[in-house]
C-alpha cells in the first residue's frame, strides 16, 4: 500500500479518519446495479471512460492511479488518502480526531453537473460528498450542500432522518431508504443545474430541491445551518470527499459539466 503524502498546497492529498475496516479495499470485482436511473454504460476497466461518454462530455475525476487533480481542503497536510488498486480509500483510525481529518478537494469547479461515483463505507462508517464548496470558511459542509453517506444500519448514535444516506444532509430526509449494505459498493448520481439538484442512489431519487427556493430557505433558516452564512450561497464550487473519520472507498469519480 503505497501512501501518497501532501504538502501543503500539492494535488497529492489526504486525510485521517477513525472507524473498524469490514470492506475489503481490495475488493474491487463486485459490481454496481443500477435500475430505474438514467446512467452511462459502464466502462469495461474500473476509472476509465468509453467513447460514448468521451463524446458526451465526462471527465474522470479519479484517475485510479494517484491524486492528481485534488488537494486538502484550505492547503491543509494530511496522510490517510491513499490509492490502492485503482480505488481511492480513506483510511480509518482508531481515534476520530478532527484536527487530524482532511476533506478531499477538486482543483476545478463546478456550477451545473452532473456527478457520478461508486463507494462503500466500512462498519459504523460516516462521510459525504459535498458540492458547489467555497475555500473561504472553515469547513466545506459550511457553503456547500452534502449528498450524506453513512452506516444507516449500525452507526454507533441515533439518526435523525435527514442524517440518513443519500439525504440532503441537516436539510431533509431521504425520498427512499436505497443503500447497499455495508461493504458493498453502491453507485452515487448528483445533479445540480441551476438550483434544480437531485440525489440518486442504486437507481433511486433520494432528495430533490430548488437552492433558494421558500421550502429549502426554511429548512437552512431553522435548521443546523442557520448560522452559517455562507450555506448554499455558492454558484460555482468545488467537489469535496469528506474525511469524517471513517474508512470509506471511492472509484470510478467522473462528472460532465451541463
């Protein structure tokens, strides 16, 4: 296992995250079913691109290889994001220590896409793909909204719903209770074009909202994100895997502007 070390402004990046193993990172042959949903077909070799989809307009975003094209969020230095076997892992430590933590980060921004991705998640497992992220606050979750994944089944805390995977995290409920069990690989869509943003998980719609629209100003004015200014208010961002402590795998990251 090759571990692929940042300095402080680098594309190499990584980042510390707590949680038990389960899923094999090594395990990459099963695959992804998706029905009801409207997906590309799958590329025959894990994060590459048919022609088809060449010809559409997706990039990959993960290249299976290395880091290239990302780095830690606000230029941070971290450790624990590596590529073993063409998949992207986030490496799980004993202590969820947050200070140690690094979100991943595209180089590029994005104002309407269309996001594709597969992930598992270990046992007890929590982190999210944030999106339309500002460099400008803290922590990306406080300017960009956050397609939520996590162990809904045996986290060690109660769940509120919308802390569920697949929800439009602190923002509402999941549509559909859709994820794969633990340790198998599930395949994420996000679409954002201007303010329409759906969530589709396995096949189903999980979250469908307007930015800016009355419902969702009253779910961020009452809700977690009340205080945070920024929430939201980003036109054009950046794409962010989240360190939350916890082991999580990702392959075949791609995205097409619209």
């Amino acid at each position: 296992m090759k571990k692929l070390f940042i300095p402080a402004l680098s594309v190499l990046a990584m980042a510390t995250i707590s949680c038990g193993s389960g899923a094999n990172p090594e395990d990459t042959s099963d695959s992804v079913t998706v029905a009801g949903d409207t997906v590309t077909p799958a590329p025959e070799v894990d994060n590459t691109l048919t022609e088809i989809e060449k010809t559409d307009g997706w990039q990959l975003l993960f290249n299976g290889q290395s880091l290239d094209g990302w780095h830690i969020y606000k230029g941070k230095t971290s450790n624990s994001w590596v590529v073993e076997n063409g998949v992207l892992h986030c490496l799980g430590s004993e202590k969820d220590k947050s200070d140690k933590r690094g979100d991943l980060v595209t180089d590029s921004t994005f104002e309407n896409f269309e996001l594709q991705a597969e992930w598992k998640i270990a046992p007890q497992g929590n982190s999210g793909i944030i999106y339309l992220a500002s460099e400008e606050y803290a922590a990306p979750y406080l300017s960009g909204p956050e397609y939520q994944l996590i162990d809904d089944n045996n986290f060690p805390e109660k769940l509120e719903d919308w802390q569920k995977t697949g929800a439009n995290y602190a923002m509402g409920a999941p549509l559909v209770a859709a994820a794969k069990p633990v340790g198998e690989w599930n395949h994420t869509r996000i679409v954002v074009n201007n303010g329409h943003v759906e969530h589709w998980l396995n096949g189903q719609k999980t979250a469908e909202y307007e930015i800016g629209s009355p419902e969702w100003k009253n779910a961020k004015e009452t809700g977690k994100w009340k205080d945070a200014r920024g929430y939201g208010g980003t036109k054009k961002g950046h794409i962010v895997l989240q360190d939350h402590g916890s082991e999580v795998w990702f392959r075949n990251v791609k995205v097409k502007e619209l």
